[in-house]
C-alpha cells in the first residue's frame, strides 16, 4: 500500500471520527485573528519560563553561587514544567479549556511575583518550580486550537501557534536580557507579572468556549491513562524520543549561551546573550510552512531532517564558536530544526484520538521538557568541566541518539503505519453497520 493511500484512508478515517465523537469542527471557524490571538498567547506565557536564561550569571553574581548551582535553578523550572504538565494539562479533556486556562494565569501571576520577591537561592529555586508548574497555557492553547482547526489544515495552524510559541521563547531572552541588564533581573518579573494580568482579561474576552464532547472520569483514572496512551500508540512514542532529546540539545545550548559571551573572546554581558534571541526568530516564523508540509508531505520526514539540521547548528557552532557569525548561523538552524520538529510532532501526535488530544499534548510534552530538563543540566555539567567543547559533546551525543532511533525506528513506524491504516478501515466498517 502506497503512502498516498495511507494518508488518504487516515485522513478520512480522522475527518469521520472527529464527526462522530461530535466535535463539529464545522460548526465553529477559527479565523486568522483567533489564530494570532493564540499564538500571542502562548508567546507571552511561555516567556515566563525562559527569562531567566540570559539572567543566570547577574543572578549567580547576586548571591555568589557557581554555574552549576544557579543552572540548577533554571533545570528546577523545567521539571516543574512538566510536572504542570502531567497534572493540569489532562484536564482539558474532562472539563472547560478556558476556564483552566484563566485558573493558570491567576497562578502563574502568583509564582512570578514570588520570583521577583526571593530573598534567597533556596525561595528562588522554590520560586522556579512553581513559575514552571504554573505556567502550562501554551499546552492548553494547542490542542485547544487543533480541536477549532479543520483537518486539510491542522498542521498549518498549529505550526503557526508553535511560531508563537517559539518566538515567545526566543523575544523572552531578547527582552530579559536587556532588562537585567539595565533594570535588574528582578524588574523583569514584575514586569512579566503585569502582563499575566493583562493577558488574563484579554482572554476572558474574547476567547470562545472550547468545543468538543468532554470525558467523564475521574482524575485518577484519567492519570492512569497516560500511561495506557504511550504503551498503545507507537507514534507517541517516537515523538516523545525525537522531542525530549532535540529539546535537550536546544536547553543546553541557551542555558550557557550567557556564561560563553562572558568569556574571550567576548567579553559580553546578558543583554547580548539575550539579543540572540532575535537571531533566532527566522526560525520560528518557518513553523506554518512546515506545517503546511506536514499536511501534504510526510510528517516523519521532516522529523528525522529536523534531527540533521539541528546536529548540523551544533557542529557548525563548535568550529566557528569564537566567531559571532558563526553563532549567529548557527542559531537560526538550531532553532529553524528544533521548530520543524516540534511542528511535525505535533502535527502526527494530533492525528490520533481526537478525544485524547490533552492528553496525548500531555505525554508528549512532559517527555519534552524532562528531556529540557537534561539537557539543561548536562549543558550546565559540560561548561563546567569542558567549557564551550564540553556542551557541544553534550548535545550533539543527544542528537545522535535521536537520529539512531530514527532510524531504526523506521520499519516499525511504517508497519505502525500501515496497522492505522487497517484500524481506520476497521472502524468506517462498524459506523457503516
């Protein structure tokens, strides 16, 4: 069976499912001011959890720390982010999207005025967790928006959500970066907290009510239900290894860009460090496009491209590292390839059971940032015993594996193809009965 066929007996099968779990994607429209209203939307929240990056050396200088110990404090945020993950994002299953996602605005003001507030490296640390914990709106807005978006053209619309949400990313160091340095790092989070306030109204406006029928189950039963998602569903599997280990390499890089342009040749401060960020903005505006190959190409493709593209950054900034153009090159492929991936993950992940979309978000993104989570700490162990060579080793030995697993994956995830394939026909016969 040719892969033409494949794609069409899924997206015929997906299209039919979606009607019959009553979702009516065709009874609501989302339109190119919803979209960018959510991709605004994840830029801002997902910031929170990235301004302290190019803040890590001013603030290891407040309260005379190492690397290694003010790195840990970025690493705590990452696992407190998955952990916002694994318990607030199932619920988007079972009860109403948006009012979970005002629930976590009000929090996530809370946890950032704690951040700015922190007398000690012990409440900063504390601090981290639960600005991570907290701030998982992005992970409601995208499942949230593929409900809304009509299957010809999910991938495109979640990959330009994702461009928001990377582009939030990257501005987050870019804006941190000058603000630290001529405001204090402190200052930031204040300012980060009035624009959760800001956000919240703008939400509670004009953001429509979810659409699609919600599971009733208890919340035990619906965390015991991640697991039975990953064991079953062989895509989610792979997605998940591509993403935690891609997203490592990427965490590693960023969390000691800032220690790097503090050393000779450079000799720079955090608003340098930060101003990368907007290097890598070329990258994420590329997200719609790969989505929108994503829609007619084949996804997994551009997964194990991504892979190349990203080992590619690295190698290419450990030759030319003691030259800004080199990092600069190197910046936009990295986040041009950690892009591409993330789209194309997400874009297959959402062609499952539509009833499951939170959920499935939720496995795929705690594997995600556990996967930040390390690489940050390897990115941060690697300066601090081999300095810049040291964390290109790290992410590079990161991606590797990724691209081993790619490969050797490919039998099994054409075989997995072809069993959806035989589910999908399996299940148009029983609706036809």
């Amino acid at each position: 069976m040719n892969e033409e066929i494949v794609n069409t007996h899924i997206d015929t099968h997906a299209s039919k499912d979606l009607s019959q779990q009553g979702l009516n994607e065709q009874s609501t429209s989302i339109n190119r001011g919803l979209v960018l209203l959510l991709s605004v939307a994840c830029a801002f929240t997902v910031a929170n959890l990235y301004y302290i990056q190019p803040l890590l050396a001013s603030i290891g200088h407040e309260f005379a720390v190492s690397a290694g110990e003010i790195g840990f404090v970025a690493t705590t945020g990452q696992i407190g982010y998955a952990c916002g993950l694994l318990l607030i994002i199932p619920l988007g299953d079972t009860i109403n999207q948006r009012k979970l996602i005002m629930i976590t605005l009000i929090a996530v003001t809370i946890a950032l005025g704690i951040m700015a507030l922190a007398p000690s490296l012990f409440i900063l640390t504390i601090a981290s967790f639960l600005l991570g914990l907290t701030t998982v709106v992005p992970q409601l807005i995208i499942p949230y928006a593929a409900n809304l978006a009509p299957e010809r053209s999910r991938g495109q619309v979640v990959g330009t959500v994702m461009s928001g949400l990377l582009i939030g990313i990257l501005l987050a160091r870019t804006i941190s970066g000058v603000v630290g340095q001529y405001l204090g790092w402190r200052v930031m989070y204040w300012i980060a907290a009035g624009l959760m306030i800001v956000l919240a109204i703008v939400l509670r406006t004009l953001l429509p009510n979810d659409i699609g029928t919600k599971r009733s189950i208890s919340y035990p039963r619906l965390l015991r239900s991640l697991w039975d998602l990953l064991k079953s569903e062989p895509i989610l599997q792979e997605t998940s290894v591509f993403g935690a280990l891609v997203f490592g390499a990427f965490s590693a890089f960023w969390v000691t860009l800032s220690f790097l342009l503090e050393t000779p040749p450079y000799h720079l401060g955090s608003e340098v460090a930060g101003l990368f960020g907007l290097v890598g903005v070329a990258g994420a505006l590329a997200a719609s496009f790969v989505g929108r190959f994503a829609d007619r190409r084949d996804a997994r493709l551009t997964n194990g491209l991504s892979i190349l593209i990203v080992v590619v950054s690295f190698v290419l900034m450990w030759l030319t590292g003691q030259w800004i153009i080199g990092l600069v090159v190197g910046v936009v492929l990295l986040d041009l390839g950690t892009q591409a991936n993330q789209v194309s993950s997400q874009t297959r992940i959402y062609s499952l059971d539509p009833m499951s979309r939170n959920r499935l978000n939720t496995v795929y993104m705690v594997c995600y940032f556990i996967g930040g989570s390390l690489g940050s700490l390897l990115g941060t162990y690697g300066w601090s015993v081999g300095k810049w060579n040291g964390v290109c080793i790290v992410s590079i030995g990161m991606l590797l594996i990724a691209f081993a697993f790619y490969l050797l994956h490919s039998r099994r995830a054409r075989a997995a193809r072809e069993h959806a394939v035989q589910m999908s026909i399996e299940r148009l016969q029983q609706a036809g009965q």
